[in-house]
C-alpha cells in the first residue's frame, strides 16, 4: 500500500496525505479510503449509501 494518497476530482486535488490525513481531512472515522472518497468528492459532503 501507498503511504500518500492524492484525490482528484474535476481537474483540481481535493485531498492529498496519509489515510489518516484523509479521514482527518474528511471527518470520516470508519477509516476506510473509499468513504472518505465519497465524502470528499460528494456535492454535499455527505456520504452516499448507493454502491
């Protein structure tokens, strides 16, 4: 596994750091990098629940 992570989202970084930095960044607590995607890259800031 990587020890940085960057998220893009329309061109432009949105988040870049370690998974912690993320779900930190994110206020995401489950610590799983695919809801801390969702939530950086969702209109809202919400977390969706469709897959």
């Amino acid at each position: 596994m990587c020890h940085r992570v960057g998220t893009t989202q329309k061109g432009k970084m949105i988040g870049v750091g370690t998974a912690e930095q993320l779900c930190s960044q994110a206020e995401h607590q489950h610590g799983a990098l695919e809801g801390v995607f969702l939530k950086l890259t969702s209109p809202s800031g919400e977390e969706s629940d469709q897959h």
